[in-house]
C-alpha cells in the first residue's frame, strides 16, 4: 500500500492511474510489456500501486503507446479507465470530505505525495471554478497525453463525489484537435476547446458547497492524519516547491521573487539564501518554467507567438521570442517548425 511508506522524488510519480496503460494497450490487440521496456522500465513495476517511475520515463511510454496504436488521443483513454480510487490514500480521503470543495483542496494540497512532476490547482473566476493541472518537470514527452488523461481522472472523481450524472461546463485542453474529437464531447458531455493555455475543467463554483453522501467524518480524520505523516515523512525540496508554485502562478499572477517571497512568507532575501544553498537562483527557475510552458504551447498546440508572449507576462511578442532564442539557440517559430516536422 502507498501509504506505508516511500517517499517520492521530485520528477517521479507513483503508478496509480499509470497502471491503466497496460489494459489500455492489450485492448488495441498490443502486448505492453515490449513498450514498457522499451521505455526504460522494469514490467514488474507495475504490479503494485505503490511503485515510483520517473515522470520521463510515464511521457517515454505514452510517445511510444500513440506511436504503436495510432491513437492520438492515448492518454485520455487512460484517463477514463480511471476511477477516484487510482489516485490512492488522496481518492479516499477525497471520498470522505464534507464537501467537494474540501476534497478539491485536498487534492491540490496534497498530489504531490503521488506526483511530483505535475502540480494541480484549483481558482475561482466570476462564479466559475477552475480545477487545472499542468506537467511543470522540464522535458517531459507528451505533456498533453498526461493533461488529457488528468483531466479524464478528475471528471470521474468528480462524478464519484457528485454523481455519475455531474458534467462539467467547459474543458480546455493545450493540444490540437485529433481528427476525431466526438469521443471526448462524449465522455466529457462539455463543450471541449483544444488549443488552450492549460488543462482546465470549468464548473459552477456552486458545486463546491456539495456535500458528499457517504462520507465519514472518523475515516476523515484518519486519512488525513495519515497524509500529514506522508507529508512529513517526504520532506521537501525547495527548489521543486519553487517550480510547483511558479507552474500554477506565471500565467495568471505577479510571480517576482518578491511576490513568491511574500506567498511563503519570508524575507526576499531569505528566498535568495535558500535557493542559493540548492545552487541554483530564483530568476534560473523562473526561466526555466517559461521555457517548459512554452515548448508544450509551441509543440502541442497552435497558439500563436503573441498569445504564448503574453501567457507568459512578456509585453511583445518580439521579447518572447529573443528570450526563447537564449534558452533554446532557436526562434520559437523554427521551433515549433523542427518539432512537426
């Protein structure tokens, strides 16, 4: 079982909805085991939940799945095979919350017990909640495989906790439309939008206030005081706490080191001693978060340069583009064109 105990790198996640890929591929007539060799890893992990693989390696074997299949839409296959219960001690306490909200919350606050290569978040806009989640590990394979299947996993947990007739309003999703997109109008019963800049489910901010029927206030607190041990027990790495909340925050909010600072409430120079004592500065991380934001805008989807430019918190468009040039040694243009190629 997860909760007994290994504590989780940053850039690895444990199997949970992974384990899905492996039904995923036998019902395309695929045998899994060569793929999940081919992509570095051991078969044998994915007999038990509580495994760890790499977040490199969970985007490796779902290139290689789309590859093999000729399903462009793999990921979100795997999704929906995936039940509340998949995302492990998380699912269940989820289950046991008072209400959606508080289940939501504890999803944010606590998935990166179990993934630490994407983070989720969860906002309010004009009377709309917005449950997003966004793959912030730098040069991960096939981003929007990961975002889709998210995005599945999440409307059939929230279906558990709300009803198997809830339906979102909206789905965004960072990925070009497949040729096909009837099965995703038909699992999600939404309006769906590819090309977005994230992966975001869109419901009315009322539905947090559901309560949850079943719930038990004593398992509650249980599962909850197990979390926290987890938490405790995996510590924390500064430097990846920094890119889990740049992730969720440089594309809608002020993210200087001061504004960071001030969310962790601490000195801007106790922010700077802490990261320098990692080796590396804040304005390094931030870069580096632009550029993984922008190479999953620029590969997976046809957003245009001056929407990705100020998605990014960039003025101009010709601004974006030389400091795409200084971390890649291309334009995003060539970029974008090399990758399709």
């Amino acid at each position: 079982m997860m909760e007994v105990g290994r504590t989780l790198p940053p850039g690895y996640i444990h199997l949970g909805v992974a384990k899905e890929i492996l039904p995923c591929l036998r019902s395309f007539g695929i045998d899994p085991i060569p793929l999940i060799r081919e992509a570095g890893l051991d078969p044998s992990l994915f007999e038990d939940d509580s495994n760890i693989i790499p977040h490199t390696a969970l985007g490796q074997l779902l290139t290689l799945s789309v590859a093999r299949t000729g399903c462009s839409y793999f990921g979100f296959l795997v999704g929906q095979r995936a039940t509340i219960l998949s995302l492990g001690i998380i699912g269940r306490l989820m289950l046991h919350s008072e209400t959606v909200g508080d289940a939501l919350h504890s999803l944010v606050s606590s998935l990166s017990i179990q993934d630490r290569g994407a983070v989720p978040a969860l906002t309010m806009y004009h009377g709309s909640a917005l449950l997003t989640y966004s793959v912030y590990q730098p040069d991960v394979e096939s981003a929007e495989q990961i975002s889709d299947g998210a995005l599945a996993v999440a409307v059939n947990a929230l279906r558990a906790l709300c009803g198997s007739e809830w339906n979102p309003a909206e789905v965004l999703l960072p990925r070009t439309a497949p040729a096909d997109c009837e099965p995703y109008r038909r699992f999600f019963h939404a309006p769906v939008r590819f090309n977005q800049e994230s992966a975001t489910l869109v419901f009315p901010e009322s539905d947090l206030s559901r309560r949850i029927a079943g719930a038990d206030a004593l398992l509650r607190s249980v599962l909850e005081e197990r979390i926290g041990h987890l938490k405790r027990l995996a510590g924390s790495e500064f430097t990846d706490d920094i890119r889990r909340i740049l992730r969720t925050r440089l594309m809608s909010r002020r993210c200087s080191a001061e504004d960071i600072a001030d969310l962790l409430a601490m000195h801007r120079r106790t922010l700077s001693r802490r990261l320098k004592g990692s080796g590396v500065g804040y304005r390094v991380i931030a870069n580096e978060t632009r550029f993984e934001i922008a190479r999953q805008l620029l590969e997976d989807t046809e957003v245009s340069l001056t929407q990705i430019a100020a998605a990014l918190g960039y003025s101009e468009a010709s601004a974006f583009t030389r400091a795409f040039r200084r971390w890649s040694g291309q334009t995003p243009t060539a970029w974008r064109e090399g990758r399709h190629e």
